[in-house]
C-alpha cells in the first residue's frame, strides 16, 4: 500500500475515484461488492459514498479511538514513552482498564466497541466453533472475518450512521463485516503490512475533509506492541521499541489534531495485557489414555491461556460430565494448574450466553498453558487470555484528552464493557441497541457539565 502522505489527492478527485471504481470493482479480487461500497485511493473503501453528516449532527464533537494491541497497563512505567507518559498525565488515566473474558484480541475490540461481552456479542475468541452453523470462526478466515452474521450487538459506527453522523476506521475488529448490513462510512480492509505513518496520516486527513463529509467518529488500530511481546516477552528491548515506535506515532497524532482547530476527544485504549511464559509451565490435556479416549468424543479449539470443548454431534451428552470429572482429577494431579468449567458454570465470567463458548472450558493457571499432544502451545516469549480478574497483567490501558474529559484526573481500574456508553456520551448520541456497559462507574472521566 502506498503511504496516506504520497497521496495528495483532493477531497473531490477522491470521491470521484471512489464512484468510478464502482463501474469496474467486480474485476478486482478484492474489490467491494456491494453497490453501496465504492473504492477511493490507497484502498479506501467508502460506505455509501454520498453520505453526509445531517444538519442536527454537523457540529457534534469528534473521538478518535485508537488501540494500541497488547499493551500492559505498566508499560509506560517500564519504558517510558514521552507522549503517552504526558496524555496520560495531562487527560484521564485510569490505573488500568480490564478486559473481558477471555483476554483476547477480537473478543475485547468488539466490546470496546459494542459495549457487550463476548458471549453476548458472539465474538467468544480469537478462534471458535458455532455448533448451530457448524462453522469455526478464526482470524485468519477473511471470509469469516468478513461476514457479519457471525457478529451480535451494535457497534458504535452504526449507532452514529444511525443518528446521521459519520464514521471511519482504520482497522478494528468488526469493522470489515457488513453487520446489519452496514461498514463505517470510510474503512480498510486489515493488511498489517500497512506502515504506521501512513495510518496516522489518513486519520488526519479524515479530519481536513470538508465538515458535511468529515467522520465524528475515528477508529485506529496498532499492533506492534502486541507483535514484539508475542516474541520476545515483557521485558524485552524488542518490546521496548516497539512502544517508543507507537508513541512516536502518537505523538504525531496529537500534534494533528491540535493543529486542526476541531473539537477532537482523543482515546487509547489496549485491548489487553500479556504476560511472559514459561517453558516448563505447558499442560497436555491428552497426557493420559483415559483423557486421551474422552478427547476424541470432542471438537478442541483453541489453546495456550484457554482451550474450548465442543461434545461431538450424535455423542451421549453424559460425556461432558465424564470428561469435566477426569480433566478436573488431571488438574489436581497436576498441582491444580487447571480449572473446567462447563458453559453453565461460568457466570462470574460473563460467559454463558451462547454455545460458542464451548460445552467445557480449560482455563489453566497463568503463565500455564494449555495443549493436546498434536497441537502444543508456544512456550516462547509472551501470551494473553487468562482471567482477567485474577491477572492483573492481562489489563490494558485507557487514557483520554479532549474538550470532553477532565484534566489530570486519576481514575481507578475501568472495565472495558464501559467504554461504548462512555464514547455515545462525548458524541451526544443515543443509545439504540442493549449493553451490558454503564456509564455511571466511569462518567468521573467526563468534565462536568455548564
């Protein structure tokens, strides 16, 4: 992809651009194929193309979200990244913001943006099996990805287009799939090959478009940090560049937008924590014959912090109590590194809402992970989706500056479900559709109202 900064295309050559690939989309492998998407330069897909904020919503405040992946909520104590270290000293800095169970990438993005948790949004994991469509889910499946009828709840660029305010995202969980059959109203497809720069450059010139076509809400996504701790662990000097990389980056985006003279709310978030493994520290749930034979009765997704147990179709349902008992009798053999939980049994978790939670659900000790003999788990560097009640290092960050929020305010430990009515707040819209966030435990962030 070329950088956002080597294009200098006006706002009309760009939409111009983007109806004419309408007329020729369909010879492109990639290409949009809905008549209400059109293309514009650099891959830039438009929703409804001629779309404009209404009269009601044109002078509405604008958020940029942005997601820096995996980055624990100590970082900026560990590394010190100048520009995050100063938003978070002269904004709103929660002491950390807790996920969702399980602490993972497209469970907690979805959230963040739905305000749901992951059994109510049907996003469970990164990777999961829905019996009633007989279908696994996984992120690296772009039709799956892509199809919005894996997707439950609202996300907030819906909410917005639904109340005549647009948005636009640089990448985030979602935002691909046609849910309800809508896209933000400006969107990319994910391609991580996608410089850093050139991301931040198109989310400023999403704010130099013309106020009738400028997008009130913005998503942004990084996942640099996410990538160096999945490597090279915590502590790491790979890790360490990586966050001075992404605030460097910030930094640039903050400059923008001071620049631009709008009234823009900016807020980082981290989807999760992470937390460094330990080679020796890796349970094999088929270690046994006696487990090994129950096994096979059963559909296994997943692995490392977490691993999903599906009873294979036409098997006797007796089977998951059976296999409850003799993985739980395997976890206290083996020092209680373990718990299974069944579906049912999960309601401090949030997790109970829909099948695709699995009929069990291995959820071992951190840093203990999880495996079959012919499917181990990494030992290497770090790892995420432990409960993040239990772990702080699963927690990520929030941090909030803007004409909306208070300054210099400490706030404690944020769950991450309180994110979406928090952001409908600053964009004075209403909520459509039901969540399980709530406003009230976090409105401290907001500055009081004149």
């Amino acid at each position: 992809m070329t950088p956002a900064s080597n294009r200098r295309s006006s706002f009309a050559i760009y939409f111009s651009v983007a109806l004419l690939a309408l007329s020729f989309s369909s010879a492109c492998s990639t290409a949009p194929t809905s008549p209400e998407i059109g293309r514009g330069p650099d891959n830039l897909l438009m929703y409804r193309p001629a779309s404009q904020n209404s009269a009601e919503q044109i002078n509405k405040p604008y958020v940029i979200l942005v997601s820096i992946d995996g980055y624990r909520h100590d970082y900026n104590k560990l590394f010190s990244p100048p520009h995050l270290t100063r938003l978070a000293n002269e904004g709103v800095a929660a002491e950390s913001l807790r996920p969702v169970y399980p602490s993972k990438t497209f469970p907690n993005h979805y959230t963040l943006v739905t305000g749901l948790t992951a059994d109510r949004h049907g996003i469970v994991s990164n990777e999961f099996y829905d019996p009633a469509r007989d279908a696994v889910y996984s992120l690296p499946d772009r039709k799956a990805v892509e199809d919005g009828t894996w997707y439950f709840g609202e996300p907030i660029w819906i909410t917005a287009q639904k109340q005549g305010l647009l948005s636009a995202s640089y990448f985030w969980v979602g935002s691909e799939a046609n849910i309800q059959g809508m896209h933000p109203n400006y969107f990319y497809r994910y391609d991580d090959k996608v410089a850093n720069s050139a991301r931040v450059d198109q989310v400023l010139k999403w704010l130099k478009l013309p106020a009738e076509r400028r997008p009130h809400f913005i998503t942004l996504y990084f996942d640099d940090v996410d990538t160096a701790g999945h490597q090279f662990g915590v502590n790491s000097d790979q890790t360490r560049k990586a966050v001075l990389a992404i605030d460097e980056q910030i930094g640039r985006l903050r400059e923008g937008i001071a620049a631009s003279g709008l009234p823009v709310n900016l807020v980082v978030v981290s989807d999760h924590g992470m937390q460094d493994l330990e080679a020796k520290k890796t349970i094999v749930l088929d270690e046994t014959p006696e487990a090994a034979r129950l096994l096979a009765k059963f559909k296994s997704v997943g692995r490392g912090p977490q691993m999903l147990l599906y009873l294979n179709k036409g098997e006797d349902p007796t089977l998951i109590a059976e296999a409850e008992k003799i993985l739980n009798a395997l976890a206290t053999k083996a020092g209680k590194t373990f718990r299974v939980h069944r579906r049912d049994q999960m309601g401090p978790f949030r997790y109970t809402a829909t099948p695709r939670t699995g009929d069990l659900i291995v959820e071992p000790d951190a840093p203990y992970s999880v495996g079959l003999k012919a499917r181990m788990p990494s030992t290497a560097g770090a790892n995420h989706g432990w409960d993040p009640v239990r772990y702080k290092a699963m927690h990520g960050i929030f941090y909030a500056h803007g004409p909306a929020f208070r300054e210099n305010a400490k706030l404690p430990t944020m769950e991450n479900v309180n994110v979406y009515p928090l952001l409908l707040a600053v964009l004075g819209l209403q909520q459509l559709a039901p969540i399980d966030g709530q406003l009230e435990p976090i409105k401290g962030a907001l500055r009081p109202a004149r």
